[in-house]
C-alpha cells in the first residue's frame, strides 16, 4: 500500500524540477507551482526509538486529577495540553474526549516521548483541575481548545493561552480564537498582518502553519488529527520525519534530478496524462491522501511510473529513508482450531475462500482513508510455483477524476516471518518499492470474517504507514454476535471502531479477478 507515500514527493520533484527549469528549453513542457517551501535544507530523519511505554494523560469533571503515569513524570520532549469539550463528538460519531485521547496515543506511537494531557470543559469548573490545566499549560509548548464555547471558562483559557508559546482554539468561542498564537506570533496586529506577506518572516511562517492546522482540522479524520499535532511540532519544538519529508529540498537535489532523470521528466511533462497526474498531485494539499491518491489511480500510466521509478527509486533523489513502525506492538492469532498456529494454516487462511469463490476476501471496512473510499474491494491470496511462495493481488475498482470507472491492480511477493501467523510483503507500486510486515490477527473458525494487520514504509520516499483491514466473504459486515469478538480484535491493534471507513461492496460490475500463471509487476486498468 504505497499510493498515498509517494504523493508528496512526485510533487516535490514536479514542483522543483519546474522552477530550476522555467529559464531553459523545459520551460516551454512543464507547468510551474510554486513552493515556498522550496529553498530549505533537507536533513535526513533519524530513526525513531520505539521502545518506550507511555500513558495518556485524562482528567474529566468525575476525575479532577489527572493521571500521571511513571513513563510521563519526567519532562518530555514534547508537551501539549488539549481542552475537548465532555458532552460533544466531531463528526467521527465518538466524543471528544475519546477522540483527542486516542489521537494523544497514536502520537506516542511517532514518539514515546510526545505526551498529552487532555481536560474537558466540565473539568474545568472544579478549582482544583482550573489549576492543574493552567500548570500544565505553563509547562507545555502547544495548546490546543476544540469547540470550546462556554463563556464561563473563558477567563481561565485565556490565561493559559497567554502561558504558552503556541496556542490555538478550533471552532472555538470568538475570544479565544482570537487569541490563537504561534510561537508567540498572534497574527492579529497590523504590523503582524503585514509582515506575514514578507515570505522569510516569522509571521509568514506562523501564516502558512496556521493555515495547514485549519485545513488539515477540517477533515476530521484521526488521521488527520494527528497529523495536525506532528505539523505543529515539527515547526515549533523538535523535526519530525515524516513532515519533513513532505517539505521542498534544496538545489543540489533539484540537480540531482536533472541530471539523473532528465529523460524521464521530460517524457512525463510532454505526455498529456502523465502531466495531467502531476497537475493534479499539485493541486492536492500536502496530506490529503485522498486527493493524492485518486489523482494516481486516475492517472497511472507507464510514464508516470518510469517518472517516479527514476527519481525516487533508483537514485533516491530524495535522500530519505523510513523505517517499518514498530509501534503499537500487534500479536498475530497463535492457535486454529485449537491447534498451534503453523505457517502452512496461516497462508491457507490468507487463501481464504478461494477457490471456492473466485477470491480471497472481500474487504468490509478498513483503517486507511487514502485506500478505503474506493468501492469494491477483491483480495486474492494465492500460491505460485515455487516452493513455500505465495502471492496478494488486490482488486478494487476506482471512479476517475473524468468519470470513467475502472478495475486497478496491485501485485505483492508475500513470504513467511519468524512467528507463524506474520508476514513479509513487498510491491512495486507506481515506481517505488513498498516493504510491509502482515499480522493474521484474527480469522474465525468457519472463516466468516477476519482481520489482518499491516504496517509498511516506503524507504526511498520517508514515508511509513499502519493499517488493518476487516474481511469477510460477501463483503458485509460480520453477524451480530460477533461484535464482542471484533472490537477485541481492533483494540489488539490499537483500532477505535469509529476509525473505519467502510468500503461500499454494492456495485454488481463484475471485476477482473483472473490468477496469472507467471510473474507480472502490474495489470493495466480495464475500463468498464
């Protein structure tokens, strides 16, 4: 699952590969965008320790005191305080309070030494949580207020806005927006206002992170939300790799480019489709998978592959590198049928319902916003000729941004880890190389629903992603009765239920789900 890692990339490489271009002969094929972003330095991420425990900081309005585990009573590296409000929910369908704490969780896993502490507006009419926020927030580099309207609180708001360097309040009570400041720059001053349009200023700077946090807030997701947090970070407090690697590079990789892929870009600026991929990728903000990646599957092309292929994969233009997560730390199922789990039952699990039905799995919901919005969604696990080898092809279909409706195909080599129940996958996908480590979480015993676990990364792009996938063979959701077993299942991989999108399974065009005989890296899209 690589679509949504080289997205920003491919338009990093577009965007500056245009400007260095715009006074010679590539001026007349390549469209410009502009990158403000484009004269920084690039420093290649360091690896992230993962190996310690960390606990979610909540206080409520039953709750005064905040609970403070051994793990957070050192000073961390990174502090937020975030004030939710106790009886709403965004637009996720959980409340609030859920949400951020979850997300504060979810942070920990980019860094065990990023904490937060979470008090709801209720909380804070008890004298002694009204302290205990305001002292935190003396001690925190960020805040963060979410649909904080209550005027009653406000005073003590604003007092813990004015003890933090970076302080913003979303869908908030007007006071308190307007009050929003980073890193001391509140925006709101004429001469602010006015020198947020000189671009190296640090009002332009707070200017332009300000409107990725807004942009960003708007969708909602837990994605997106944390995201949001890792953006604020990185601009304030400490480089976080993966939104660096999001960020433009300097000349010498712009150069670096040229010289190594000068065919390949001018190929793809001279085609109508593979330059219509990049027009699109750059209208796309930087972090929404969802854009990215249907201007990808909309546009996939041989060039665009070659394109990327080039750039990223075999020079590493770049020069990043990712890691897999290794955080939360999933268990694969052990046992089948009361049997230790051997790898041989776990490939036949992953065969699934084939050949019985002419597929694996049919995918019901998933984690991974960027990949689950697309309808129609066919796994197919099945063995090759060698000995122990086995394959995963996923099938889902796409409407593309001109209204065409097509088949797309992925194709990964799967082989078996250490534990039983765990896997290896790796993929071609668009040009870059994509490596994932599989868990067999759970599969029921007359195999009516299942759920897998992966976390991958895409080296050469520094990106590195988690997800889960639930699966059944119909495409619906699992029985009643199984709702127990399922949310034991999600919470193993660290999944709130409300993080799933769910994969609309009710077109009736029949997909192209033929089994190669031999090798193939990809399959062209069939156009319906």
């Amino acid at each position: 699952m690589i679509g949504h890692c080289i997205r920003p990339n491919i338009v990093r490489c577009y965007r500056t590969c245009c400007k260095r271009n715009a006074s010679n002969s590539l001026s007349r094929s390549v469209i410009t965008a502009s990158d403000s972003r484009r004269g920084q330095r690039h420093t290649r991420p360091a690896k992230v320790n993962c190996t310690a425990a960390r606990t979610t900081d909540v206080a409520t309005d039953t709750e005064p005191t905040p609970r403070v585990s051994e793990a957070t009573s050192h000073k961390p590296k990174v502090a937020i305080v975030a004030v939710v409000p106790a009886d709403q929910q965004p637009s996720l369908g959980a409340p609030w309070l859920e949400v951020i704490s979850h997300v504060a969780d979810r942070l920990a896993w980019e860094d065990p030494d990023f904490q937060v502490q979470v008090f709801t507006d209720e909380a804070l009419h008890n004298m002694q949580t009204q302290s205990q926020c305001t002292a935190a927030a003396q001690k925190a580099q960020i805040l963060l207020l979410f649909d904080i309207s209550s005027a009653s609180i406000l005073d003590v708001l604003l007092d813990s806005m004015s003890a933090v360097p970076t302080a913003i309040a979303l869908d908030s009570h007007p006071r308190l927006e307007a009050a929003t400041k980073l890193n001391n720059v509140t925006l709101t001053k004429p001469w602010e206002k006015a020198a947020a349009t000189l671009p190296w200023s640090s009002s332009a700077k707070s200017s332009k992170v300000l409107q990725s946090v807004r942009d960003v807030y708007k969708r909602k997701t837990s994605d997106d939300l944390l995201f949001m947090l890792l953006v604020l970070i990185d601009a304030y407090i400490t480089e976080v790799p993966l939104v660096k690697s999001m960020q433009a590079q300097d000349l010498s990789t712009v150069w670096k480019m040229c010289t190594k892929c000068g065919k390949q870009i001018l190929a793809c600026v001279r085609d109508p489709e593979c330059k219509a991929a990049l027009d699109c990728l750059t209208s796309c903000a930087s972090n929404d998978q969802v854009c990215s990646f249907r201007c990808i599957v909309s546009y996939e092309s041989q060039l665009l592959e070659d394109f990327s292929l080039c750039i990223l994969q075999k020079n590493n233009c770049l020069g990043l590198h990712s890691d897999i997560p290794v955080r939360p730390r999933v268990l694969p199922m052990t046992h089948w049928k009361g049997q230790r789990l051997t790898h041989h039952q776990a490939e036949e699990l992953f065969i699934g319902w084939l050949p019985e039905k002419r597929w694996s799995w049919r995918v019901v919901a998933g984690q991974n916003v960027a990949y689950d919005q697309f309808p129609c969604q066919y796994q197919l696990y099945y063995r090759g000729r060698a000995r122990n080898s086995l394959w995963y092809d996923p099938v889902f279909q796409v409407i593309t941004l001109d209204g065409k409706t097509v088949w797309r195909r992925r194709h990964y080599r799967v082989r078996r880890a250490e534990e039983p129940g765990t896997f290896h996958f790796s993929v071609l996908d668009n040009g870059v190389i994509s490596k994932e480590f599989w868990r067999i979480v759970h599969v029921e015993e007359d195999l009516s629903w299942a759920l897998f676990y992966y976390a991958g990364a895409a080296s050469v792009v520094g990106q590195a992603y988690r997800g889960a996938v639930l699966l059944t063979p119909d495409g619906k959701w699992p029985a009643a009765d199984q709702e127990d077993a399922l949310e034991a299942a999600l919470q193993k991989c660290g999944i709130k239920r409300w993080e799933l999108y769910k994969v609309d399974n009710s077109s009736t065009l029949e997909a192209p789900l033929t089994i190669p005989e031999g090798p193939m890296k990809t399959l062209q899209a069939e156009t319906i």
